[in-house]
C-alpha cells in the first residue's frame, strides 16, 4: 500500500489573489529507500483540478529521481493538472536557468539536527509585476523563472499558497537519519518562518 503524509500550512480560499510566497526551510538528511521520497516546498496553485497551474520549490529527497537519498534543491511545475506538461527541474522545456552559482537537483551543504541545530535556506517565489513572470530566489539569489506562457491561471495569480512537508510511502525516518521517528505531522515544523 501506498501513503502519504502531508503537513501543511496553506492559505484560506477566500478569493485573496497571491503574486508570491516565501518561507525559510530547514534542511534534513534523510536515508530512504527506492520506493519512499519526502520533500518540504511551498506552492502556488490557480485553476480547477483538470486544468491546475501549479509551481513547487523547496527540497526532496527522491532516490527515484536523483538516485540517491541526498536532499536537493528541487522544483517542479503543471499548467494542465499534471496531464501533458510540467517536470522537476529542467527535465522539460520551461524553467529559465539564470544562475551561474545555485543549481536545480544540486545538493545542500549540511543538514539540521533534530533538537540541535537548524540548517535552513530562504526561499521566495514571486509573479514579476513587469512581465507577469515567475521568479525563483533563494536566498537572495536569483535562479530563474517559469515564464508567464507556462500558465493561464497563473497569469491573474495563485488563488492558493501552502508550505507543505510531505513524505511518500511513510517508514520510520530515523534509520539512519538526523528526525525522530515519528511520523511527519508529529515532528518539529520544517517551516521555522513563513510568510
């Protein structure tokens, strides 16, 4: 059987229209198996369930998709609810590359410690109000963007924001990890600051 768990902070659907998030993650070495990931991102989503617009950016841990169970700098995006377009990283045609320093699926240079030290990266991801694109920033540096063209719901904004820690195929994490080995939702929050 197949789960996940999510622990997630998101916006209140109340009509607002958001042209950005930004949160503070802390970073975690986590051991897994080919069948598990886990990831902490924030979101940006408009549209209906068919026809979603929606940008990831944070960190996994995906051996599936990096082979290995290092903790990388990860983004992912759909226009069209995960049908026929979007990808991680730069694995299809659309994330703009700008950075010569940071790089997409590059792993992080150490990891937090459960109730000991918190390693953690700045992340923002904001629509450019000159040309309706979307920027990705950690921590003050620019990475790059998803082109307005990506999206139609998009364009008017992201009718919902949500940080979000979220585990696949849940076993305990402390097999060779720095996290107890309770599940996600019990856990200290990977988000000490958000906004």
């Amino acid at each position: 059987m197949y789960i996940i768990f999510f622990a997630i902070i998101k916006t209140i659907i109340d009509g607002t229209v958001h042209r950005g998030a930004e949160a503070e993650i802390s970073i975690h070495d986590l051991k897994l198996q080919n069948n598990q990931y886990s990831k902490s991102q924030i979101w940006l989503e408009n549209g209906s369930t068919g026809n979603l617009n929606s940008i990831q950016a944070g960190w996994a841990v995906h051996p599936r998709l990096y082979g290995d169970s290092v903790t990388r700098l990860t983004i992912y995006w759909t226009g069209d609810g995960y049908r026929k377009t979007g990808c991680y990283n730069t694995q299809c045609p659309g994330f703009v590359v700008v950075s010569q320093k940071l790089f997409l699926g590059k792993g992080f240079w150490g990891s937090s410690i459960y109730g000991e030290t918190s390693l953690t990266f700045n992340i923002q991801v904001n629509q450019d109000p000159n040309s309706g694109n979307w920027v990705l920033q950690i921590s003050n540096e620019v990475i790059g963007y998803w082109p307005k063209e990506l999206f139609t719901y998009l364009n008017k904004g992201a009718s919902l924001t949500r940080m979000d820690r979220c585990d696949g195929s849940y076993s305990p994490l402390n097999s060779g990890s720095s996290f107890s080995d309770q599940p996600p939702t019990k856990m200290a929050p990977p988000f000490p600051v958000c906004s």
